[in-house]
C-alpha cells in the first residue's frame, strides 16, 4: 500500500496572553455637597452616589459638577435633595410661570434629554403638585423638577413643543386629577378613562362609590365567623369612603 508523508512537528505553542491589570477605581472629590471630580478617570460622583461621566457631552452641551443649589440657581428654583438614600435626586421647585423656562434650560443647557415620566400629587389645601423626572441618557443622572398648582386655577404649560413624550403623561394628568395643560396638542383626548365618566379618581376627595354600594369584599376581621351571634369588630372605614347616609341614594331626604 501507499505510505502517508510523515506528520510535521508541532511548533511549539505560543503563550497565552497575559491577562489585562484590573482597572483602577475612581478617585473621587472629597468635598461636601459637590458633585465632585476624578482626574484620573474623567468622572463625577453626585449625590445619587452613581458615576457620571464628566466629559459627556448632549448637543454640545457638557454635563458638568455642579451643587444642587447651582442646579437650583440655572433653572429658577429652590433645590433640595430627594429622599432614596442611593437612588436620591436633585429636586428643584420652580413657580409656574417658570416650569416650561426650566424643562427647556434642563434639556438644552444642563444635559438632561429624556423626559422619565410626569405627573401630580393632591396636596390637599396646598393644591397639585406637578412632578417631571428627566434623565441624562450620557450623564447617567436624574433630576426631579416640581411645580405646584391652586386647585381653583389648576393649570400648567405645556412641554410637548420640549419633549413630544410628555403627550401622554399630561393626558393621564388632566384625567386623574384635573389639571388643565395650556398649549397642549390634541386638547388632552380621554386615555384610559370612558368618555361618560364623571370626575378625576386620582384626587383625594374622589368618592370611592363602589365601596358604598358593597362592603370590601376581602377577609373578614379577626375573630369573625360565619356565626352571626358571634362578636366582632366595628368595621373600619377605609380613607375616601364615605358613612353610611352621608353619600347616595342612604343620605337623610333621598
């Protein structure tokens, strides 16, 4: 038979490469209150406790190290610090008059170019407080930016010209609490709601009707049995249910 050629020597293995040096964490600013700088790594650490990128730029705008209370001076408004430990936010209250002014100086001169989500908080006799939360999508950073609104004149400027996402939060709004959106496009169509429904159910004087018409229809209290002779507990009225004979067809005269 015919013989094979004989096999070639293996040549001899190349050595593995060597693996990278670990990289070297960031030495951040140790001054109080400030978004503080790294110059060996070209970050800053905010008071959310997360690293941001100090060179990030958006539409030519840099991101850079700044306090709440200068935050707070670039977008008219009184600053503080968000509860959330870890996660806190930058908060600035601004007037209403001011709260399109602020969007725009945010998204166009601080670098926050995502609008989050927006909406309101009852705050009783206080009114309604509108909240926006915007984000750094380079910066990896929050700020939360508030306003707040007279219940007899609840209305507050439109940003959809800013940050056309914010057409379906201000509808939601407008549905759950009421509060009219001047300069909105489309005049703030019905979202989730029926057209026939009647009132705004995020409000807190919102009477829970359904809770008057049938009792709560989860476990019973302590001690309750399917023994009506037994004892039990005087039920307790959730908040936003009216008594008995205070609301409905049961009130004195009806």
């Amino acid at each position: 038979g015919r013989r094979l050629p004989p096999r070639r020597a293996r040549s001899a293995r190349q050595p593995a490469p060597s693996a990278p040096d670990p990289p070297r964490p960031a030495q951040t600013s140790s001054t109080p209150g400030r978004l503080g700088s790294s110059p060996d790594s070209g970050q800053v650490k905010g008071r959310v406790g997360r690293l941001v990128d100090a060179s990030a730029r958006v539409a030519g705008v840099t991101i850079l190290p700044m306090t709440p209370e200068e935050v707070g001076g670039r977008l008219g408004g009184v600053a503080s610090v968000s509860g959330g430990g870890a996660w806190s936010r930058v908060t600035v209250d601004v007037p209403v008059t001011g709260w399109a002014p602020a969007v725009r100086t945010a998204r166009d001169g601080l670098g926050y170019d995502f609008l989050d989500w927006l909406s309101a908080v009852d705050e009783l006799d206080q009114g309604y407080r509108i909240v926006a939360h915007l984000w750094s999508t380079s910066g990896r950073t929050g700020l939360l930016l508030r306003t707040l609104v007279p219940k007899e004149d609840a209305a507050v400027p439109s940003i959809v010209d800013l940050f056309a996402g914010a057409a379906w939060h201000e509808r939601e709004t407008h549905e759950m609490f009421g509060v009219d959106f001047p300069g909105h496009p489309g005049g703030l169509r019905p979202l989730l709601l029926p057209p026939e429904f009647e009132g705004h159910p995020l409000r807190k004087e919102f009477v829970l009707a359904a809770r008057v018409a049938k009792a709560w229809p989860g476990a019973k209290e302590p001690g309750e049995s399917n023994d009506p002779k037994a004892a039990r507990r005087a039920p307790m009225r959730p908040p936003g249910v009216p008594a008995r004979g205070e609301w409905g067809t049961g009130r004195p005269g009806r």
